[in-house]
C-alpha cells in the first residue's frame, strides 16, 4: 500500500474513533479548489480534521500513518511543521499530529501538538533514502490514547505535564 493510501487509511479510522465517541468534528476536503489562493501562498499545508470540543473551541489535527524506528522514534517531517507552526502562530490556533498505523489496527492514537515538536529540543535530522528532513520524536513524547480512551484522557494528560 502506498503512502497516499495508508494515510487516508489513517484518516479514515480516526474519523470512526471520532465518531465512536461521539466527537464533533468537521473533516477538511484536501483538494487545491476548496481554500483561498490566500491561504494556499501563505500555508500550503492544512490539516485533516477540525475537532470540535464543547466550552473550549477546537483543534485542528493532521493525521499520519507513521510506523516506529528501530530507534522507537516517530519521523516528523521538518518542512510540514515548521508551516504548522507558522499557520499556526499567526491565526493562534492549535494543531496536533494524531499518529497511528496498521500494526495498532487503528486502536491507539499517538498525540503531539505541533509546538512541542519544534520545541522539544530534537535536532532536525535527513533521510538517507529521500533526503527529506526530519524530526526523531521518542515515542514517550506523544500522548497515547486508545480506541476506547475518549479525549478526556489527553486533557488529563495536558494538564498533568510537568
């Protein structure tokens, strides 16, 4: 299965967490019609999904079907954060990464806002194999959240950080 494949497979059992729990959400269409020309020159990058929660507004998420490294690390693309980043400083908004993939079957959702990414102190590293850039994320900086956890647990989780 390709990678284009295995994130819509990603997306799609997120949004059926989503929906098992009964989580608002609103899923944002990714094709280049559908936003600004404003937008596309500033971003160029949108998440998957706007969460909708109740008394404190939403979250956005990108969902990724990412596999652990022999180093038990997740690769985070560095170019795709940094516009997150940039996305979201300047219209203070929230944006997560929600990893998981087959070998979880969909049943654990690994949580990480885009900020603490950029400011976890990890160097930027390059692929050997597409020469593309990344973050080496250890797996005990997500927040771990399985198929019957509602998000409850990563508030829990939020606030309980040191």
């Amino acid at each position: 299965m390709n990678e284009d494949n295995k994130g819509k497979e990603a997306e799609i059992n997120f949004q059926k967490w989503l929906d098992k729990h009964k989580i608002p959400y609103l899923y944002i269409q990714q094709d280049t019609e559908t936003f600004s020309k404003a937008f596309k020159n500033f971003a160029g990058k949108r998440p998957d999904f706007m969460v909708l929660i109740p008394n404190f507004g939403f979250i956005f998420v990108d969902v990724k079907d990412k596999k652990i490294t022999e180093h038990k690390t997740y690769c985070i693309d560095t170019r795709e954060t940094e516009k997150y980043s940039s996305l979201q400083r300047k219209f203070n908004l929230h944006i997560w990464y929600v990893v998981s993939n087959e070998d979880f079957d969909y049943k654990t959702w690994l949580w990480i806002p885009v900020s603490k990414v950029l400011e976890s102190g990890i160097k930027e590293h390059t692929s050997s194999l597409s020469g593309m850039n990344f973050f080496p994320i250890p797996t005990d900086n997500f927040i771990q959240i399985a198929d019957d956890d509602s998000l409850d647990r990563l508030f829990t989780k939020i606030l309980c950080e040191d």
